[in-house]
C-alpha cells in the first residue's frame, strides 16, 4: 500500500485529534496537526505516514500534559518544607 500525501495524512489527523485531545486532555491545534504532517515527513525516514505523524501528535501530547501534571521544583522543594516545618512545631509542642 502507497503512503498517504501529506494532505491526506492532515485530513487522517483531523479525524483523530478529538480522540487523542479526550485521551490526553489538551488541546491541539490545526497547526500542530499540520506540522506533525510535514516535519514527521520530512525528517522521520523509517516510517511512513500517517503513523509517524499520529505518533508525533500522540507523544506530543503525552509530553504536554506531564508538563501540566508536573509541579515545578521550586513548589515541591517548598510545600516538603512546609510540611517538615509543621513536623516540628507538633513536636514542641
């Protein structure tokens, strides 16, 4: 079977971006559809459209919501504090 053109490999991943925007919760916009389309292409050699590109979509937005779910590591270093600090006000206590 022929790879899908770019343009059809776009129209793939419009049909699909509800479902990875509902898996992922994140919103993907049609830009990113279509650079996923034309870079997976251009610089992803040993696969072929459109898996290559729904797996750029899918991985970047895997990686967009570990960003979201993350804390930063200043507010983790700080709410641990916090709670050694109470630790040891209950214990003079």
């Amino acid at each position: 079977m022929d790879e899908p053109s770019e343009e059809d490999t776009i129209a793939i991943l419009r049909g699909l971006k509800e479902r990875y925007e509902v898996h992922h919760k994140v919103a993907i916009t049609d830009g990113a559809i279509i650079a996923a389309a034309k870079l997976s292409h251009r610089y992803i050699t040993d696969r072929q459209l459109p898996d290559k590109a729904i797996d750029l979509i899918d991985e970047a937005a895997s990686r967009i919501r570990m960003e979201i779910d993350s804390k930063p590591e200043v507010l983790d270093r700080l709410e641990r504090r916090l709670i050694q600090l109470k630790v040891e006000a209950q214990a003079l206590k």
